[in-house]
C-alpha cells in the first residue's frame, strides 16, 4: 500500500510540476543566493525558492541544469517540499546524500530528481537549511557517475518565507 502511495504521489507530482513549470514564473524576490518564485497553473498557485550550486563536482562533465528548490503547493496540501531536480537521470533505485553543515539527510531520486521520503523529514531539512550555512548533496548518475553539489543557503530563510507567503 505504501509503495502504490509513493508512486501515485510521484507521478501526481512530477505531473503537476511539469505544467507549473511549463509557465512563466514571476521572480517575486531575489534574497542572495536564493530567489523566490510564483506561478498560477491550472491546478492552482506553486510557489518556490530556489538556487543553483556554487560547486559541481566532477568538473569535466555536463550536468546539466541543477537547482534545488523548496516549493509549496497550497491546492495539493503541500508545503515547503524541498527536492532536487538535475539535467541527467540518477541511477535507478539510489539515494541522495545531503549534509547540511554536518546534519545528514537522504533522499529518494526518481529519473532527474529527488525528493524526502515523508512530511516530518521534509520540516528537519528545512529547518536546518534555515538555520545552516552550506548544504553538500551527493549521488550517482545512471552512468556511474558520483556527482557532488554545494549549496550556498544565504537567503534561504527570506526565499522560503517569500514564496510562503505568496501561496497564502
């Protein structure tokens, strides 16, 4: 039962971001490394903060577009979600290390993203990206490739609270 949950919610989700993000988002706030987004699509308002990587590591591939985003999407009951989303496919079935000034999470990927496995999760991560200063993820590529991105989390606290309160 879990399993057909996770996967409904998946494809719900990765449908639901592909028409958000196929319109034009309106930036409501730059907050240093982190911006704050908002669109209407038909399912209803998604709002975001979101940042690229100040480090990708190996530096001799293409990676891609990679941004990690902490997004809420009132019409769906969700808040403040934060995920992954590269330019390449993660190997089937891995995970996602993030370490966030020494305090790890994991993360379950699906083709080019990742996301936290449940809610309670989903709240310590925020929480210390709020409260850390530089966040490190690790995973693999469907190639075998072991990639590695840093984080800059200055801004993060006002890009949440921005998209947040854009969702309200």
């Amino acid at each position: 039962m879990k399993a057909k949950t996770l996967v409904l919610a998946l494809a719900g989700f990765a449908a639901s971001t592909a028409v958000a993000f196929a319109q034009t988002p309106t930036l409501l706030k730059q907050h240093r490394d982190w911006a704050a987004y908002a669109l209407t699509s038909g399912s209803g308002k998604v709002c975001y903060a979101l940042t690229k990587p100040t480090t990708m590591l190996p530096g001799d591939r293409n990676h891609g577009d990679v941004f990690f985003f902490v997004t809420s999407r009132p019409a769906e009951g969700v808040s403040s979600e934060p995920s992954l989303l590269v330019g390449y496919p993660f190997k089937d079935k891995s995970s996602v290390s993030v370490d966030v000034d020494g305090q790890g999470f994991t993360l379950f990927t699906n083709n080019d993203g990742a996301w936290v496995e449940n809610a309670a999760t989903e709240a310590q991560l925020v929480g210390a990206m709020k409260a850390g200063r530089e966040m490190t993820v690790n995973g693999e590529s469907s190639r075998g490739t072991r990639t590695t991105y840093k984080f800059s989390l200055s801004g993060v606290t006002a890009a949440i609270d921005t998209a947040s309160q854009a969702c309200r």
